[in-house]
C-alpha cells in the first residue's frame, strides 16, 4: 500500500470537505448571479416597507474586529432553522440579501444562495447560517438584510445599524487612508484563497522611509509541524494566519530602495516561493498558491520526517547565503544599501541537542528583526461564524512544537530585534516598531 498516496488523498478530501461544510457568502459567483439574485425580488420596495418577519430567522452582525490582514473586520451573518428548508424541499433556492450603506450613501451588496434540492435530513439538527465578512473603516452604516425562497412572496427584512469605532491608540493611523469604506473580504473561489484574499484588492498605506537606500527582505517560515503533516486542519488554520502577516508585509512601500519576499520550508530544506522587488503589494498569488500546494504537508517524504536536526543545517546555510549576498540597490555617497531582514516563524524544534547560533558576517551592514507567531488561529468556521462547527468538537490536541524556539536561538548572535506575536493588535504594533527603525537608516 502507498501510505504517502494514502495521506495525499485523505489531506485533499479533508480540505474540500472542510471547505464545504459551511454556506458561505458567493462573492465567488458571477457578478450577474449577483445582479439576478438582487432583481429577482423587490428589495428597494422591501426595504421602503421596513423589517418584516414572514419567514423566521434570527440576524447577527458581530462587534468589529482587527484581523491579522491589519484592516478592521466585521462578520454579518443571517441564521435559518435547519427544518424550515427541509420543509420547502426540495424546489427552488434560498436566497440571503445584504446590502451595506456608507455615510456618503454609497452601497455595497453581496448575497449567498443555498439550492433547496440540497436539503438533507441532517439539516434538521442545527441552524443553517449565511455568513458574509467584510473589511470596513470606522464609521457608521446602515445594514439591510433580506431572505426569500424563489418563487414564494413570502420574506423577511431586518434593518441594522453598524458603528465602527477607530483603533485607540493606533500606531499605524495613516494606514487605512487609501482604503474603500467597505470591501466584501470573502474568497472568489474554494481553496486556498479564503487564506490569503486575492479577491481583495484595497492596500493598505505602508511607506518604508529611510534616510539612505535599504534592501528589505521578508522570511517566513512555513514548514508544517510534524502533528500538521498528519491532520491537515491544524496546517490549514495556522497557514491562516502566516499567509495574512505575508499578505501585509508584502504591502510594504519602500520609497529608497527594494522589498523582496520568500517562503521556507524545513522539512524540504528549499525556499518554496519566491518574488524580489514588490510593487503595489502585489504578491504573486498564483505562484504562492502553486507552491503550497506543491509542498503538500501529506506527502513529505518519510526520511524527512525522521531528521528534524537537519532544519537547523537548512536555516544556518540559508541565513548565511542571504546575509553574505551583495546588495543589489544602488550605492550611495554613505555607502551600500543597509540590509533590513524581516523573519517571521511559529515556535519550531530543530530536534535534540545544543542549537548553535548563526554567525554574523564580516560585513555587518544588516539589521535583524523576529517576528515569533504565537497566535493559536480559530478553525476558519468559527472564525467566520462565531460558533462550533455542527457535529464537530474543538481539536483538543496540544501542539507540542510550540514549547521550542529553535529559530530564536539561532538568531541570537545575529542581535534582532525580537517581537512575540499574540494577536492582531500585537503585529500591528511591531510593525509600526519596525517602520519606525527604518526611518532612522
């Protein structure tokens, strides 16, 4: 029996089952499935009517949060007895309707659509939930909601309305300003794109102002614990979180100078992606995507999986590749462009035994910073949601890995700058930590 095949296709059911479990929003759709869901109804005369309860359901909208995307989050979500479609089976759609309105009168709208040929009798033992996300920007709005069956003149309304309060304190206030009030932040497709958003295309204002040239590069780490290479879930939701602090250190705008990004892998000992010299925060998503999904966690080879001492010869070669590399930007009248590594990486072991530190350069041109990821993601249905998966219990299992910073320690004679990462809050504040460094290079 082929025990690595046997892990490929249990790692890839599981994704697509994990992906199908919940209804989520159909940004995916077309935008003219959209348009029709909106045109099928009389939602401008629904909403001249005001709130109507005909069809019952419960509506929630969820007290905004910052998110590791470093944009402010707000979940809306519209919950139907499981029974009521069970009832209406097995002809016809449900069909959710939200609009969102801003202070200026612009609207935004998305929907989600469940075939009612899909009712199954399992639904009769939870809440179904339509659930949308949305980034937003302090403010105040007014949300609409609306649900009918196709075909029925029946429907229910609910108006609401959404304050969003400014960060306190806010270290990187101007980093919203280019912004939309309002950008749906749910995937335009399954995969892995409810990961890292590609479908999102506001960027967040980032300048990197120096008084010389630097050469900014950012490490993150993505080598999948040994617990990972077995459950795939655990992978999944921690890759959550690495592929949104990426997403936003790729928006860095570094006015003197370049930023380039990559990806590690331990286990393969091999940089899985990488992209030199961003612009516009536009990290090549399908390559990102192509990669991961070439570096399955299923399929890593099981000599790989004995050897972990070997991620500390990886990381040590590559780290001493890339501090003895020549700046490629340009020279000045003070000298060569200062290197500024940014490296980012969950608490990982490199086995047993003495970890020895990496070796400064001779040429200590270089300024360090870590970043140690410790934030223990939700699984993606809660996150999105705010509720237990239906029929699913929270994985119980401990992840060992995190008791060890091996990456730490071999960074200790290279003197970073170290910051812990708990929370979204927390990245936010190290990077304002590290803007501001660089702005006195």
């Amino acid at each position: 029996m082929n025990h690595n095949l046997d892990r490929t296709l249990f790692w890839r059911m599981l994704m697509l089952a994990f992906l199908g479990l919940a209804w989520m929003p159909t940004l995916r759709a077309q935008i003219d499935e959209r348009e029709s869901a909106f045109s099928e109804a009389p939602f401008a005369q629904w909403l001249a009517e005001g709130p109507r309860a005909q069809l019952p359901w419960k509506t929630h909208i969820f007290p905004a949060q910052l998110s590791l995307h470093q944009r402010l989050s707000v979940r809306i979500q519209a919950e139907v007895d499981g029974n009521e479609l069970l009832r209406r089976c097995c002809d016809g759609r449900a069909v959710a309707l939200l609009q969102i309105t801003d202070q200026q009168g612009r609207i935004y709208q998305n929907h989600a659509i469940r075939d009612l040929k899909d009712a199954t009798s399992g639904m009769s033992q939870y809440m179904v939930h339509f659930s949308w996300s949305a980034f937003v920007l302090p403010g105040d709005y007014q949300v609409a909601l609306a649900l009918y069956y196709s075909g029925r003149p029946e429907h229910s309304v609910a108006l609401e309305r959404l304050h969003v309060s400014p960060l306190k304190n806010d270290p990187l206030a101007g980093s919203w300003r280019d912004l939309p009030p309002v950008e749906f932040s749910d995937p335009d497709s399954e995969g892995m794109d409810d990961l890292f958003l590609p479908g999102v295309t506001g960027r967040l204002h980032l300048p990197v102002t120096s008084r010389g040239p630097v050469r900014v590069e950012v490490l993150e780490n993505l080598t999948p614990y040994r617990i990972e290479q077995r459950r795939a879930k655990l992978y999944r939701d921690r890759l959550s979180g690495l592929l949104a602090i990426l997403k936003t250190f790729g928006q860095l705008d570094v006015r003197d100078g370049t930023l380039d990004v990559a990806t590690l892998d331990f286990t393969r000992s091999r940089t899985t992606f990488e992209q030199d010299g961003l612009q516009g925060g536009d990290v090549n998503w399908e390559r990102l995507r192509e990669a991961l999904v070439a570096n399955d966690p299923s399929v890593i080879d099981v000599h790989d999986l004995r050897d972990d001492a070997q991620y500390a010869v990886y990381f040590r070669k590559e780290m001493t590749r890339r501090l003895s590399k020549n700046s490629n930007s340009k020279n000045t009248e003070s000298g060569p462009a200062k290197r500024v590594f940014i490296v980012i990486s969950g608490p990982i072991g490199f086995g047993f035994g003495k970890t020895q530190p990496i070796a400064p350069p001779a040429d200590a041109n270089f300024v360090l910073y870590y970043l140690r990821y410790e934030v223990v993601p939700e699984p993606a249905f809660r996150a999105r949601t705010g509720l237990p998966m239906p029929g699913m219990i929270e994985d119980p299992v401990p992840r060992l890995e995190q008791v060890d910073d091996s990456v730490g320690k071999m960074l200790k004679d290279l003197k970073p700058r170290t910051f812990g990462v708990h929370s979204a809050e927390g990245l936010r504040k190290a990077l304002a930590a590290i803007l501001e460094d660089i702005s006195k290079m």
